[in-house]
C-alpha cells in the first residue's frame, strides 16, 4: 500500500500541472477558477513540501527548473490516469435513481406536469427531484442534473441551452372585469405582485408607461405562489412564461396586455462533463428537450430587457 504521507496534496499537484503547461500564473488562475494569490500560495507550499524548487522568474512568467520540468511530466500522467479511471467508474454507474434539482417554482410550474410521460417511459428509472433556491454542487454529486436559469456560464460542466423565457403580466379574469383593464397606464395604484430579483420597470419602460417600480405590498420568493396568488384576484403579477403558459392554457390566468419582454435568462440543462453520455442521463435530456420544442414565444408584442443578476 502506498504511504500517503509522501504524497503531496491532490488540489496543490493540480494547480502545479496548470502552472507547468502555462508557465504563467494568472493563466493557471483562471483556467482553474482560483484567484491568482491562492495559485502562488499552492505553489509555494508545495516547493517547501518537498524541498526543491520546481519554478524560476522569466520575465512576468514562469519556466520549469529541470526538476520541475521531470516532476510535471510524471504528475501530469498521474493525474490523467486519475480522471480516466474517474471518467470510468462514473460511466459504470448503475443509476437507479435518477437526482434532477432545480428552482422551486420550475419544478412545480413547468417540470412536474410533465414528468409523469418520462417517468411511464422509464420505471427502471427512480426520479428525485430537488427543489430549491440553492444551486445544488453538481460536481460534488448533490446531484446528477440541474436545470438552471442564467445565463449558462457553467465552468467545468456540460451546459446546453434548453429554452428562453419572457416576462408579461398576468392576472384573473375576474381581475380584468372588475377594473376593466385595457392599458398598461391603469396599473398606476393596482396591487401589483411581485417576486425577488424579478423587476416591473423593464416591462415598464418597454410598455411606454411611467409608473414607479412597486415598493409596498405582496412580495414572494416563489414565483409560482405569486401566479397562485393572481389567479385568486389578489392583484396584478410579473410572471414568467414558462411557468404561466399552463394557467393561461385553462382559462386561470389571462393577459391584459399584448407586451411581453425577453428574459436576459435562459434555461440550460447541466451535468457533469463525464455523464454527458451516460444512459439515464441521455434518456432524461432527450425526453426534456422534446418537451422543450413544444414550448413557443408568447403572442403580442415582444421586447428584449437586460441584467446582470446572477444565475439561478
């Protein structure tokens, strides 16, 4: 058996292998997502670990010492062999139980209602499905799918664009009659349902009107207990097509106005780069993306608004 106390740590090899085919630290920083001190840290430890000075100054670069250059060599095989096992082990899985996570309101609004045509394809397939805020470590294997909305910067996973969205305002029908709502200027004093991150003023300013962004009354941090709460006629909402197009569909919610403005999000399908082929996880994208071209832009006017809010 190997004595691990002669052995380096993993994370410090990596970073040095980075550095090695680089020879510049700022590069070995960004290819590994790290902050360019926390690379030189690495760096430097491992030279005092093992006593031998693997790099020197050339100009604002690096170059390997001969030492360097033969310990590199050796460690990069290393490490190749570890991700191809690692690759291998992960595509011999045996999923039984396939873990989907994404956000609440998705998995109540869009993803459910439809899951039961996959899972009646797949019954030698368990889905999880995780709902939260949170973006679950897909790397870490808190789970083996994510379906996320942002803007599909993903580093070191596999990331395909599933489908766009868009924003318009929704509300009961009963809601419309009882204020006779025909124009976007009438919402000035209505109850206007809003949930976190998700603003009226770029619907706002691409509908012509000024009326100020809504600073008292209901505010949610799921969207799809805003479109719940709309449908009972307790005011206007902001609400996402995806997650309203079904309401809209049987008549619980309805559109007073034609203008609708394209979300800077998109949602994307992730995993990890060594499950991008595997069985239960092939089955999974081909069926959601199926399910994805059937989905359209809503009717009436469209506008394009932009953010730079986090992904989701």
């Amino acid at each position: 058996m190997t004595d691990s106390r002669r052995s380096p740590p993993l994370g410090s090899l990596r970073v040095f292998v980075a550095a090695a085919d680089s020879e510049s630290v700022t590069k070995a920083a960004a290819q590994l997502h790290l902050t360019h001190g926390a690379v030189s840290h690495q760096l430097r430890q491992l030279q005092d670990y093992l006593g031998v000075a693997l790099f020197e100054r050339s100009g604002r670069g690096l170059k390997l010492t001969t030492q360097g250059a033969a310990y590199a060599e050796r460690v990069s095989r290393a490490l190749a062999e570890i991700g191809k096992a690692t690759d291998q082990l992960i595509a011999a899985r045996d999923y039984r139980r396939l873990r989907v996570t994404c956000m609440p309101s998705f998995a109540a609004r869009w993803l459910l209602p439809r899951l039961g045509s996959f899972i009646s394809c797949h019954r030698e397939l368990d889905v999880e499905v995780q709902s939260s805020a949170r973006l679950a470590d897909i790397k870490g294997g808190e789970a083996d799918v994510a379906l996320r909305f942002g803007h599909g910067r993903y580093p070191g996973l596999s990331c395909r664009l599933l489908m766009k969205d868009w924003y318009y305002p929704v509300c009961s029908p009963e809601f419309i009659a009882r204020h006779a709502l025909v124009s976007p200027a009438q919402l000035t004093g209505l109850p206007l349902l809003r949930s976190n991150d998700e603003l009226w003023q770029p619907w706002f300013g691409a509908a012509g009107v000024v009326v100020e962004e809504p600073q008292r009354g209901a505010v949610f941090d799921d969207s799809s207990l805003m479109l719940m709460a709309a449908a009972s006629g307790q005011g206007v909402a902001l609400a996402r097509h995806t997650l309203a197009v079904d309401d809209l569909a049987s008549g619980r919610l309805r559109r007073p106005f034609a203008m609708a403005i394209e979300s800077p999000f998109s949602y994307f399908f992730v995993c990890r780069l060594a499950d991008e082929q595997h069985a239960a996880v092939v089955a999974f994208r081909e069926w959601l993306f199926q399910e994805a071209a059937l989905y359209r832009p809503p009717d009436g006017d469209l506008a394009v608004a932009r953010s730079d809010q986090p992904n989701r």
